[in-house]
C-alpha cells in the first residue's frame, strides 16, 4: 500500500476499505475528523463521521491508495494507478476506471517527489521505472489497452531520485537535466523519438536541493526549493534554447512556516501559491508576487498567508486564476478561497466544495475540480 502520509489517511483507508468505497451515500464513523476542531464552514469536527461527496469512481483501489496522479484534458478525466508491479493509466467512463495504457514498474518506495501524468493532444505522458532507471513514458491517444508504451527519455536514476519527475505544456516536457549539470532544466519535445535527451534550457535552478516543486505557465517553468525557514523561486524562460542557457530568475521569501518542509507550488494569474508543512505540524499556503514583483538582487520579500493550520493539508491544493482549493482534514472537506480573502489560523477560511478527506492529487479544466482522496475520484463545479 502507499503511503500517503496526511493526517488520519491510514485509519481513513483502512475504514473506507471496510466500506468498500465510502460513495456519497457512505459515512465513515471514527476516522478523520475524529477529535477535530470546528471546521471553517461551522461544523463540529468531533463528530467521528467522515461523510464523501460527489463521487464519481469509489474503485476500491483508488480507496486503497493505489492511485498516485490525476489529470484532465477538459474532456476526460485520468488517473495513474500502481497495482501489481503494473503503472497503468485509466480514464473514467460512466463510473468505471478503464485501462488505456500500462507498462511494468519496478516495486520501489514511494518517492518524495511524487509521479507525473499528463494527457496532451500528443499523447499520454507518465513516469514510471524499469530496471532501476526512472523514464518518461509515452503512449498515442489512438493506442489500444494493450499497446505498450515507449519510452521517450530518461529522468536518471530512480534510486536517488527526489524531484517531481516532470511537468509539461502542450508542446514540451520539462525536467530537471540528467547531465552534464544536476541543477539545469532540460526541455523535451512530446513528439521527439523515441528514448532522446533533453535540450537544456535554463541553468541554476535545481542547485542540488534535497527536495523541491515544479510548475509550468504559458510563460515560465518554476522551481520552489524551501530551507532555515526561506523559500527559493526560481523562474526560467520558456525560450528557444540558446548556445549559453540564461540562468534561472531568482526570487527569495522569508516564510518561516517553511522550516523544514517540502514545498508545494501553484501558480496563479496574479501570484504564486506555496504549501508548507513546518515541523510542529502547521500547514500554511503562503502567497507570493510574480516575478515581475520579486526583489532585486536576491533581497528577501515576505509571504502572505493564505490559510493556515494543522488541518489543513498544504502540500496537495489546487489554484485557478486567484482561487485556491485546499483541504481542511477537521471538517473536514474541500475549500475555496480567494487569494485575496486570506484565513484565520487552524479556522480556515472560504466556502466548502464538498465532504471529502484524505487528498491526494486535484486535477481541473474550464468547469470541474476532480480530486483523487480516501472517497475515491471526486467531481464537484468550480
């Protein structure tokens, strides 16, 4: 089983499993929210009554943990599944999960850095790791269940890997470079060959941190790396690649809620979004400027915190334009927010989306927000 390492997620699953599904009629009693405090839209967080809303897939594998990413292309919805020593991508059709595409994958732990899934119109794009080297699998769209997968570059080797494997446009996949230079950022092409390397694109922006977050806008890909309570932002350009890649724009914050966590990063139109979890348990999502706004010359700037508190699960939220989707684990239940609102500590803050624990990955396009949690695959209006 994974592990999933958010509050009351293992006693979550185990009480799901015997439920087979915990679907929106289900009502889970003595997990999650048991001996919570009151959760921001009013509800008693003591109650021991894990309710799940808008389920649309209560597969008993998604329940189990075996599900480890999510994505949309504002059609369908996809979810990438580790069972069995098999990685297999599943799309969602009338309440079923359905093998699209899959390859053997290596039994390894689970790593910091999560996996990475996505579904362009060139094909399908997944990480996974054979032979104890970790690569960027790709399959057509107009392949069939059966088809195998192949691979298209490597992300090197999988045994000291802790940075998210990738993140991609609609053209381009990017990735922190295997070599020459650890800390570059490679770009690779959906439709190149097969088993080809990337072409570096941006210098300095891994610098060898233990761990990190990596996004990608229209604009620019960033890379957050946290440590003694700053948090580095590193913005690289989207250009052509040049005979001297440009350096990564460095942006510095003072966001003492980050001791030493991971970070999780989300851009949005008018900020960028970071998740902390401090080692006292305060999660907190801070807000930051674009990097038109960051100070010069590597000054330190400061954060504003967003919302905050040990409910609230800070390393898996969601942010479109200036609205932020988290999840506060006491209510516990899924939230909106605007960026511009702020929240009170361990209160919350916004509106609730739906019932729901146990997050692990959100996906969204125009009009839905889907989350992969302990109730299964859920869809609930933006």
């Amino acid at each position: 089983m994974a592990r999933w390492g958010r509050v009351g997620e293992w006693v979550v699953a185990a009480a799901c499993a015997m439920h087979i599904g915990c679907s929106s009629s289900n009502e889970v009693s003595g997990a999650g929210g048991s001996g919570g405090g009151a959760g921001a839209d009013g509800s008693s967080g003591g109650s021991g009554i894990v309710a799940c809303d808008h389920v649309v897939s209560s597969d008993n594998d998604l329940v189990l943990g075996f599900g480890v990413a999510l994505a949309t292309d504002g059609t369908d919805v996809f979810v990438l599944k580790d069972k069995e020593m098999r990685r297999t991508v599943q799309v969602l059709r009338s309440g079923n999960l359905v093998d699209v595409v899959g390859v053997d994958n290596d039994p390894t732990n689970v790593y910091p850095g999560g996996a990475s899934l996505v579904v362009t119109a060139n094909g399908f794009f997944f990480d996974a790791t054979s032979g104890g080297k970790r690569s960027i699998y790709r399959s057509s769209r107009a392949g069939d269940a059966g088809d195998a997968p192949e691979r298209l570059g490597d992300l090197g080797d999988a045994s000291g890997s802790t940075k998210p494997p990738f993140v991609a446009d609609d053209t381009y996949i990017y990735m922190q470079a295997p070599a020459p230079a650890g800390d570059s950022l490679a770009q690779l092409s959906q439709q190149a060959p097969a088993n080809s390397t990337g072409t570096i694109v941006s210098s300095g922006v891994f610098l060898d941190a233990s761990f990190s977050s990596m996004a990608v806008t229209a604009d620019a890909v960033f890379n957050a790396t946290s440590g003694g309570g700053m948090v580095s932002l590193r913005a690289s350009s989207k250009s052509l690649p040049m005979s001297t890649p440009p350096p990564a724009k460095l942006g510095v914050f003072a966001l003492p809620l980050c001791e030493g966590s991971t970070v999780s990063l989300q851009p949005g139109s008018e900020a960028i979004f970071l998740g902390c979890n401090a080692n006292d348990g305060q999660q907190t999502i801070y807000q930051v400027p674009l990097p038109s706004d960051w100070p010069p010359n590597g000054n330190p700037g400061q954060g504003a915190i967003i919302v905050s508190g040990i409910p609230i699960n800070a390393q898996v939220f969601l942010v479109q334009g200036t609205v932020v989707y988290y999840f506060n684990e006491s209510v516990p239940g899924l939230f909106r927010i605007s960026g511009n609102d702020g929240g009170t500590p361990d209160a919350g803050g916004g509106t609730k989306i739906m019932a729901s624990h146990g997050a692990k990955h959100m996906a969204a396009d125009a009009q839905n927000i889907y989350v992969l949690s302990a109730c299964g695959l859920q869809q609930a209006p933006l």
